[in-house]
C-alpha cells in the first residue's frame, strides 16, 4: 500500500508539469517572439531585451514549430531554452517543497486542516481496502470512465463523433447564443466534469459555495459591463476597464497570501527563530526559499517578455 502512495504522490508532483498551463504553455510563449514579430513588426522592440539563451533564436527551428518538420526535432536549437527552462520549473518545484516544509505544521497542528482531497486515496491503500468491495464505488468509477471513452473515440475517429456528442463532449452542441446584455456570460455550455463533481462532493461546503458565488459575481459584472457599456460586449479578462477581473483575482490573491502569513504569525515567527538555532531542516528550506526565489524572479521577468507574444 505504501507504493500505491508512492506511485500516487509522483503523479501529484508531475501532473503540473504536462498540464495546459505547464510545458504545453511555456513551449508556444518560447518561439512565439520571433515567428509573430515577422507578421507584426511591432513585437520587433522586444527581440533585443529578451536573453538569446531563453528564447528560440534558429528561424528554421521557429518556422517548423508552428507548421511541422515531419517529425525531426530540431535538438540543437532547442537545447538551449529547454534548459533554461527547466530551471526554472524545477526553482519553482523546490520553492513549493521548502513552502510545504515551513508551512507543514501551521497546518496539520495549529489549524488542524482536513485534507478532504485525500480521503480517496487514503480509502484505497487501506488494508484490504473495504471500498473495493462496494459495488456502488464500481459503478461509480465506471460510468466517467464509459463517458470519458466515449468523448476520446469521437474526437479521434470523426465517423465516431456522434459518440463523442453523445457522451457529452466538449464539441458536443453549440453554445446558448444570448442577446446582450446575457451575452456577457460568455459561452455557456451544459456538460457533466465528473472529477469536478467528485473535487466539489469533497472539499467542505463553506468553500465550495464561496467558488460559486464569486463565480457568478464575476459573470454578473460582465453583465453588468454590458449593460452599461457601449459595444454591447464584455470587455477582456486581462483588460483594466471595468470590471477589472485580472486585476480583482490579483487583488484577492494578495488579501489571502496576506491573511495566510498573518495567520501563521506565530508559527513563522518560531520558525525563523529556530533556523538561527542550528535547526537544520528548516534552516536549510527558509534559505532555499529565498535563493530559489530571486532566481525565479530574475527568470520571470524575462518570461514577461515572452508571455506578452502569444
């Protein structure tokens, strides 16, 4: 059981890593500099601030990432920035585990946190696994993995599409057009997200109304946007027009990132003072943390510029 465990806790601390916004994110933010600025000489001012190590500089390789090379990966040209790269992820990764070591007994002892999300694996590794023996969990585990079959066999087979509309795919049907100021609400689709019913079914009910009423809220301002606005449509995400929403999430995520240090106070407060104690652990995690940081920062700073082409 202790390797299921294992095997489950390598999956969590690389499942970000091919994850949408992880590699499948940064790759295009890597080349995008160079192939845009030849169809819109505008991004030409950014070329010379951002560092050739970085960055895709071969136009060769440039081109055969947006329109294929048959196959070859152009390695030589691409080592460089994959490097660099790699870095950084692996600053952040070790970042997150000096953050877990500080933070481990704030709260596990002081705020005395549930952990709901473990409460699936924690079933499965038990001794015998009485789960396992309920068919109800099999049925449970059948019907997304049937669906999910489904909506795998329709987008890779087209003459298998209906299947994947069917089951509910995400090309499944056309979005509910809606007249302003409705539109506001953006594309709206009914489709079932198994694993976030299970995530929701979980975590405590106090947070999941929280994720869905600042959700609603949210969509409601761009309604409102729309309203009052006059291009009848909601403005982007990323725009600082009202509402603002980029900048609300940034907002909210320092209130909590403050209200979390404030609440572990005391516990940081012990913590540094027992790193200049001799106490090995954590002296060795508060210090990685700071260098592994300015060396994130540094690195981040030159994504900006990439980031800002895509």
């Amino acid at each position: 059981m202790e390797k299921l465990l294992l095997i489950y806790m390598m999956m969590l601390v690389a499942g970000p890593i091919p994850n949408r916004i992880g590699v499948p994110f940064l790759l295009p933010h890597t080349v995008s500099p160079a192939y845009y600025s030849a169809q819109q000489p505008g991004w030409q001012a950014f070329l010379p601030v951002l560092p050739s190590w970085l960055t895709l500089s071969d136009p060769a390789a440039t081109l055969g990432f947006f329109r294929g090379t048959d196959g070859v990966v152009p390695w030589q040209a691409w080592t460089g920035p994959l490097l660099a790269w790699t870095s950084l992820l692996l600053a952040f990764f070790f970042v997150m585990l000096c953050l877990n070591v500080l933070m481990r007994r704030q709260y596990i002892d002081h705020e005395r946190l549930s952990f709901p999300l473990t409460a699936i694996p924690l079933a499965l590794t038990e001794e015998r696994a009485p789960v396992l023996r309920q068919p109800l969990f099999w049925v449970g585990l059948a019907l997304p993995l049937l669906v999910q079959a489904l909506i795998v066999l329709g987008s890779g087979y087209p003459r298998r599409r209906a299947l994947g509309a069917a089951a509910g795919g995400s090309g499944a049907g056309r979005p509910l057009t809606l007249s302003p100021p409705w539109n506001g609400l953006g594309q709206v689709y009914f489709s079932f997200i198994f694993w976030l019913i299970g995530i929701v079914y979980l975590i405590p009910k106090e947070i999941a109304f929280s994720a869905w009423f600042f959700y609603f809220l949210a969509v409601m301002q761009n309604v409102s946007a729309v309203a009052f606005g006059i291009n009848g449509e909601a403005p982007s995400v990323y725009s600082n027009d009202y509402p603002a929403l980029y900048a609300q999430g940034a907002g909210a995520a320092l209130a909590l990132t403050g209200i979390t240090l404030y609440a572990a106070r005391r516990h940081l407060r012990a913590a540094w003072r027992k790193a200049f104690e001799a106490s090995l652990t954590l002296m060795i995690a508060a210090n990685s943390f700071l260098i592994a940081r300015r060396y994130g920062g540094r690195c981040w700073e030159s994504r900006s510029f990439c980031c800002g082409c895509g």
